[in-house]
C-alpha cells in the first residue's frame, strides 16, 4: 500500500469512526471503567504511529526533516489537548450509583472544530511549511487516537477513576455535601 492509498484509507476510517462514536456517544451511556474506555483510542494511535513511521521505509521512503517532526509534535499536542477539552463538556451524571455519560451538543461542536483544525492545520503544514504530504496524511489515524486518549482521560479524572496497569478502578464518587 503506498502513502496516498494509506491516506485515502485512514481519512475513511476515520470518518467512519467519528460519525459511528458521535451517534453513540449522544446517547446516555453507562461509563465503561475497564480497559474498554482505553482501547479504541490505542488501538488508533498504534496502527497511525506504525502507518507514519513505515514511511521511511520501502519504495518510496521519507526522511522525516525538522519540519515534520515539529509537526508531529505540535499537532500531536494539539490532539490531546482538543481532546482535553471536549472531555469536560461530557454530561456526567450518577444514576444510583451508577456513572453515565453522555455527548452534548457542545462537545459535537468541538468534534467539528477538531476536524476543521486539523484539516487547516494538514494544508498549512503541506503547502506553507515544508512537511511532506504523506507524513499529514497518514498520521490521521495517529492523531485521531491522541484526541481520543486526551477525552478519555479528562473523563477519568473526572470521574475518580484511578488507572493501573493499563485498566480504569472504579473510585468512591466524591460528596459535594460540606461537613455539619
């Protein structure tokens, strides 16, 4: 598979994720609190990192210069960071005992909003900056997952969740009641 197919492939991978996750995630949810919260945005990540860094073999090779690396970093820190961010416009709410979550509009907002930078970004890096076309375009899936990772870790802090060895535990929620 060369770059531009690995492109083409991950950009409908990746629409097809996003619009799968927004439509469930609307929807009032239970909070998973095992491995499940994590694997998705890993297995994401994994397979962009490994799709990114496989250009600098085969036929056609890249060498990554300073601007993409640069680009890797900045957009990779954006990723978590917009991902950050939509984690605390998730509804959260105890259902006897139970955490639930839930998209709001807002944070399908900023699902747009990540998408539409990202993009800005890719064209800008391509066209103004020197970074390789490939290098944008194949470390979609990549940056894709470090979002999710961001959210999903905002949602652990916010609800208690401790993370051990690679599994969410379940904390004891916090009273907002003030002693006496």
């Amino acid at each position: 598979m060369n770059a531009t197919q690995s492109t083409e492939t991950q950009l409908l991978l990746f629409l097809v994720i996003i619009v799968w996750r927004l439509a469930r995630k609307m929807r009032e949810r239970p909070i998973a609190t095992d491995a499940q919260r994590w694997r998705l945005p890993l297995i994401l990540t994994a397979i962009g990192g490994y799709e990114t860094l496989s250009l600098t073999g085969g036929a056609h090779k890249i060498a990554f210069d300073t601007a993409d690396v640069a680009y890797l970093v900045v957009v990779g820190a954006l990723s978590v960071l917009l991902g950050l961010l939509r984690g605390t416009t998730i509804r959260i709410r105890d259902r006897g005992g139970e955490l639930t979550q839930q998209y709001t509009p807002l944070t399908a907002g900023l699902w747009l909003g990540t998408v539409a930078l990202r993009l800005a970004a890719d064209l800008t890096a391509s066209h103004g900056l020197g970074v390789a076309a490939a290098v944008t375009g194949t470390s979609i899936l990549m940056m894709f997952g470090l979002s999710l990772l961001g959210e999903s870790v905002c949602v652990a802090l916010r609800t208690g969740e401790a993370v051990s060895d690679g599994v969410s535990l379940p904390r004891a929620p916090r009273s907002r009641r003030r002693p006496g």
